[in-house]
C-alpha cells in the first residue's frame, strides 16, 4: 500500500493488516513525508510473520518499511518515527520514544517486541508499555508513557488523526 500526502489517503500511516496482531510496527511520520514517491510501499501482510510464544520479531521477514531509510535523525530512524501496535481491530500509535532515555524502543530495523498482544517492550532495557495508553507499567521508567499519536481506523487503514479532528 502506497502512502499520499492529499486526498481521502491523507495522514495514512499503514494499512492495519500491515501491523502483526499483537505485535508492533514502524512506520515514517506522514508529518515528514516531503515526496510521498520516497515512501517505500508497505510490507504486505502475507511477509509478517505470525505471533509466536507472545512475541513478534519483525526482523525476520525482512520488511522493507523498517530498513528502507537505515540512516537515523538524533537517533531516531524516520522510516520508523512512530510505532503502531495491533490488537485485532484496535490499533494505538506512539512516537518511538522510550521515556527512559528518549532513544528508540527498538534496536533492530523494524523489529519490536510486544507480548500477549498487551504490551510493547523497549528493546534496550525491558521497560514494558501497556498497548492502550502508552503507559510503562514495568521497567525503569514505570510510570512514564510514550507519546500517543492519534489514529483514526477506516477500511482497515490506520490515519494520523488531525488535530482539528474529534478526539
Ligand atoms: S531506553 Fe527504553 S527502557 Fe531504557
């Protein structure tokens, strides 16, 4: 699925089926898009690997979303500025952040663990993020949360949600 900047696409981040079910996934921050044609097209969902003993590891199926841009901006690599996790039809999407010590969850490209669909764990040391609202429920930063990016679920798709939009 190609991403576009206007349009009834606009603010589309991934398609939902895109993101394991009870895993996570990155994607760039459409905010950041210039060219939408510099966007690689998602991984289709028949790539991801399917959840196994409670976690996901997306390095394996090598998607291309993760790995297409590798060069990083403060750290953080912008094809996977923002993480979106998945339970069934519900996804949540966070600035990949770890409050701990404002460096990315995941250490892989595209790789991020998430266990029994409830919980997205920073890859650096553990700390463990509740699917719903970010919150770190366990690790050196309990108490803290990621930073929640609005979505909006339509068709399967998940879309950054305007500011001006309804919460
Ligand atoms: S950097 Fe995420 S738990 Fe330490």
């Amino acid at each position: 699925m190609s991403r576009a900047a206007n349009g009834p696409e606009r603010g589309l981040l991934c398609a939902l089926d895109d993101v394991p079910d009870g895993g996570g996934h990155g994607v760039p921050d459409v905010a950041d898009v210039a060219d939408v044609s510099d966007v690689p097209d998602v991984a289709d969902v028949s790539d991801v690997p399917d959840v196994a003993d409670g976690k996901t590891d997306l390095a394996a199926n090598g998607t291309a979303t993760g790995a297409a841009n590798g060069a990083s901006r403060d750290g953080i690599d912008p094809s996977c500025a923002i993480v979106i996790v998945r339970r069934g039809d519900d996804a949540w999407a966070y600035r990949n952040v770890c409050p701990h010590f404002s460096i990315p969850l995941n250490y892989e490209p595209d790789t991020f663990w998430a266990y029994d669909a409830q919980w997205l764990m920073c890859a650096h040391h553990s700390a463990m993020f509740r699917f719903e609202d970010g919150m770190c429920v366990d690790g050196p930063c309990e108490g803290a949360a990621l930073t929640a990016i609005p979505v909006r679920i339509v068709d399967r798709k998940v879309f950054k949600r305007d500011n001006e939009e309804e919460t």
